[in-house]
C-alpha cells in the first residue's frame, strides 16, 4: 500500500482488476523487492494501480493478489512513476510484538 | 553532513584517506555549504564505493551529490578489468542513461514572447508525458531489437530527425556492443509503447531563456548568444532502463558472493566485468543507452513538429545531447600511463575538455558541451568540459541541481495549483497533467543549482558558459 501511495491515494482506487503474482527467492528480503518489482511492471507495462492486496508467505515463497484499475490520469493525478525497488534499506523483520515489518526504497 | 569527518584539500575538495576495506580515497567536491547540506549518507556510500575491487584512483562525488541507492547520486567511479573491476547496475542507477540534450531554435526571446501560450499548448499537445503517458509508436519485437542496436540512428532512419542531429550526440547516437538478447522480454514489453514520451519525476522539457553568456568564445562557438531561446529535453530510457535496472540489481544482488565479492552492503551488487553476469548487464545497458538516444530523438522530432505551427520556419538543431547515468569505456590517466577503464556516472555528467577526440570536431577545440538541468523556477546552465577534469575525475562534473528534500516534505510545503500560478506570474508556463508532481518537484525542494555550477568550476570540473531560465515547462 505504501508504493501506491507513492504514485496516488490508494483509496480512490477502484478494485476493478486482479493480478495474481507467484515468485520465489533465496531469502524473504529479495522476496519483498521480487513482490514490489511485480507490482511496479503491472503498474508500468498495462498502466494499472492497485488499492487492495493479499499476500501469502511461506518458506522465500509468496502467493499474492493485488486489486486495481487502469491509471485514469484525471481522476487519480498520478505524481510520479516508480522505476524499481532498490537494495536501500531493504528490510524484513519481526518486531518484539511479533509483527512483521518490511520495508524497501523504492527509484522514482 | 559534518566536515570534521573530512580532510580539507582545497575550498572545494574534500578528502577521505583509504580506511577499513577502502581500496582508494573517496574525494568530495563541493564548498563548506554545500558539503553541509549533504546527506551523512552521502558519506557513507562514496567509502562504499571505495571498496569495490578494481577501483581506480578515487571514489569522487560532485558538488549535486546526494543519497542514492547503492552510489550516491552524483558518484563516479572508474575500474579496471585487468585488476578484477566490476560493474555495478546500482553504479548505474534504474534510469539508464537519463540525459539532456539542449536544442538551438535561432529565435529570441522577443520572437516568442507574444506566442509563448500558443507554443506551451502545442507543446503539451506534442510530447507525451507523466505516469501512463503512450507515445505515437508501437515497436514490434524486431523493430524493438532493431531500435536497442540503432539508438538515435534508427530513429533517423525512421524519418524522426537528421544526420546532423546524430553528429551533435554522444556516441555519434548509437552506442556499440548493445546486445538486445540480453534484455529481458518484461523490460522490452515496458517500452513498446513508451518511444518518445518525456516520463514523469525529475523529467521536464524546457523552453528557456538565454540571459548571461560567462565565456562568449565557447558560447560563440556553441551557437548561443545573450537573449536566444533553446529547448532542453531531460528523460532517459524509460521503462526498458527501469526494468534492465531491476532485472540485473537483484541478479548482481543474489550472485555477488558466487564471485567471490565482499560486499559492505548488498545495495552495491556488481559483477565482475569479465564474466558472463557483467559482459550482460554491458550489453544491456548499452541497449538501454540507445534506447534514451532514440527517446531523446523522437522528442525532438516532436518539439519541431510542435514549434512549426506557432512559429513556421522556426529551424531547430542539436547543440549537444549528454547522458548522465552511464558506465562507459574510456582511457585515462592513471599513475601517468593511459589505461582503459570502465568509468561509472550516476548522476554525473561526462566532461571532456579540448582536444578530447570524443568531442564532435566541430567543437573538439573548445571543449564538451555539459548540459545541465535545473528546476521549474531556477536556471539551467551549459557548461564546457575542462582538461583539468581529466585529473579530477576522470573527465566528470555535477548533473543538475540535486534535491535537498523528499517528495513527501515536499507536497506537504507546497501546492502544485499555486505554485503553477506563482510561476506563471513569474512569466514560466507550465504544463503537466500532475499538480502533486509539480509540488514534488518545487523548485524549494532542490539545492540552488547555481552554487553546485560555481562549485564545480571552482574545482576545475568545468567551466559555466551561459545561464539559461525557464520560459515554457512541460513537466510529467
């Protein structure tokens, strides 16, 4: 949700679409830039924004759905495109209440 | 960042000797001021940098650095093959090749001064631009390879510009050793629809005013004079750099440590330049530099066709085009032999002086032209390339101004209606389908681009020659 907000508010945007992404990767950090990177060619590639997702993760492995629409420029003022996710900060981590925090920069 | 962590070499060079696993000093250029508006990370990513194997001389950053991912953003660094150098996607940046090529129009600012509405419409009508913007072309898969090999010479062959636009770019427009095999399908599929548009963030393309020449003689020479109006284009290659950039970031990432590199941080992912990852990534990367040289030669064609019916018989020509994320092959001086290096811009303009034989002839005794953008409501500077940069750093100056605040203290400073209204009546039209990208992108938000070009001429980097301020802004 925080890389839409990045492009728009994410929620004026209507849940119209689905895309459903699988990946693996060596360890749950390039996972997390795997799952973004996914998100970013939808977004670049068939013009779409998304405002809601589902995420399953298991053993660097991650079943996710996002919802969305085609980027109508009037109506969600889009501020800026995101290139990729960066290596920058790029962080998963469970804190002391044993929630999950993740966190990457993303190249805009 | 704080100057007590630095050796003062000079009023604009600043030191650190070689510590930890530093291989090479890192060297800084920029005044007291400057240096203290920069981010601590900034610091902290050009010693990074300093330890990747193969380095030459020194790690340097410019007067506009500020904190990237991997290198900082106004970084460049120089390896050598024969001593284990890698090349590194992050040395890069996502935006391959992200450049600026100035266009001379031949009128003043009286000629379009009583037309300039007219010509910001047209010009808004012209050049696709901002998030989701589709260009005129649609590349089939061989036209796409065809393209990624030709650069700007493809785009004249397909009738969008001349031969003498070609002379004025780097790389006479068409990089060498572009492999289109090795760009993946996701990022060919992003730019099929993406030639010839301006993208959205920091890209913009200008109008601007001509108002001080420093230097007539190379002014003269570049074809500009006091009170000229050119046109300044400011993109790259679009989403085809943008997922090159991602494909090789996280494959460099993964299989660092298979080649034996140490990294400090995994955001510094490079290969070896002799393996089969590096020589890769190259081909692609040169892929994408075409990519930016056939993007930028389109929009030109645009802004021509664009200018034709406000101002007929308007001729536009190419002053210079110059990328400023590149990592390039190049011989320099090291230790007093010439060696053949792998020099790496992010956020850094090439620089060559007189006499370099990389300089179109037509200008080769004066020097390069160095392109350098500023914001929607500061000036923006040509400046020419020196032999002391050589030295310096390998032939490099600074890129533009830098920003000095993020996108998110931005928009909370600024609106993007008004600020168009207080430019507007400043006498700068600006066009762009995003008013939260033009708050993002307030000119507030940067550092004063005006003290990095002084900076920079007083490290010996370059040298100014004519100031330019915006008159018409197509932003994204």
């Amino acid at each position: 949700m925080a890389l839409m907000a990045v492009v728009t508010d994410p929620a004026h945007v209507a849940l119209k679409r689905e895309v459903i992404v699988e990946r693996k990767a060596p360890d749950d950090e390039i996972l997390l830039m795997d799952w973004l990177n996914a998100l970013i060619y939808e977004m670049s590639a068939n013009q779409l924004i998304f405002g809601s997702f589902d995420v399953l993760l298991g053993d660097h492995h991650l079943q996710g759905r996002a919802w969305g629409e085609k980027v109508d420029v009037e109506r969600h003022e889009p501020a800026v495109e995101v290139k990729g996710a960066t290596c920058t900060a790029l962080s998963v981590t469970q804190n002391s209440n044993r929630d999950w925090v993740a966190q990457c920069v993303v190249d805009v | 960042m704080d100057t007590k962590s630095l050796q003062r070499v000079s009023a604009e060079e600043w030191r650190i000797e070689p510590q930890g696993k530093m291989r090479v000093p890192a060297v800084i250029y920029a005044t007291e001021e400057l240096i203290r508006e920069m981010d601590e990370k900034v610091r902290e990513q050009i010693v990074n940098v300093a330890t990747l194997p193969g380095i030459e001389k020194a790690a340097y950053a410019m007067p506009d650095a500020h904190w990237g991912y991997g290198f900082p953003i106004g970084g460049v660094a120089a390896f050598d093959p024969d001593r284990g150098g890698v090349v590194s996607a992050g040395g890069v940046g996502f935006d391959i090749s992200c450049g600026v090529r100035t266009l001379l129009t031949g009128l003043t600012a009286e000629d379009v001064e009583p037309v300039k509405r007219s010509l910001a419409d047209s010009l808004y009508r012209h050049i696709p631009a901002g998030v989701g913007s589709r260009g005129l072309l649609e590349l089939s898969d061989s036209e796409l390879d065809e393209m990624l090999s030709g650069g700007a010479r493809w785009a004249v062959n397909q009738g969008y510009g001349t031969e003498a636009d070609l002379s004025r770019t780097e790389e006479n427009g068409r990089m060498s050793g572009a492999i289109p095999d090795a760009v993946s399908q996701f990022a060919k599929h992003r730019q099929r629809r993406e030639m010839g548009t301006l993208g959205s963030g920091n890209h913009y393309l200008e109008a601007q005013h001509v108002t001080e020449v420093f230097e007539v003689s190379a002014a003269e020479a570049f074809g500009i004079r006091r009170n000229d109006i050119v046109v300044s284009i400011h993109c790259g290659s679009r989403g085809l750099g943008h997922q090159i950039g991602t494909d090789f970031l996280r494959e460099m990432a993964v299989e660092a440590k298979n080649y034996g590199i140490d990294l400090p941080d995994r955001e510094l992912a490079c290969a070896p330049i002799e393996s089969p990852l590096g020589e890769k990534y190259l081909g692609a990367m040169r892929a994408a530099i075409n990519c930016a040289f056939a993007n930028r030669q389109i929009i030109t064609h645009l802004v021509r066709r664009a200018f034709a019916p406000v101002i007929p018989g308007a001729a536009l020509t190419v002053l210079y085009d110059v990328s400023h994320n590149t990592c390039k092959v190049e011989e320099h001086q090291v230790d007093g032999h010439m060696k053949r290096l792998f020099v790496h811009r992010k956020g850094a303009t090439r620089a060559f002086g007189p006499n370099h034989p990389g300089v179109p002839e037509t200008l080769r005794s004066i020097g390069q032209p160095v392109l350098i953008g500023g914001t929607m409501g500061t000036a923006s500077y040509i400046l020419v390339g020196t032999s002391e940069s050589e030295s310096h750093s390998f032939s490099s100056s600074c890129h533009g101004a830098g920003r000095q605040m993020s996108r998110a203290q931005a928009t909370k400073r600024w609106r993007g209606r008004e600020l168009m209204d207080e430019l507007a009546e400043r006498g700068i039209l600006i066009r762009s389908p995003s008013p939260r990208g033009v708050a993002e992108e307030a000119p507030g938000a940067y550092k004063d681009v005006n003290a990095v070009v002084e900076a920079s001429e007083k490290s010996g980097l370059s040298r100014r020659v004519a100031k330019l301020e915006p008159l018409i802004c197509i932003k994204g």
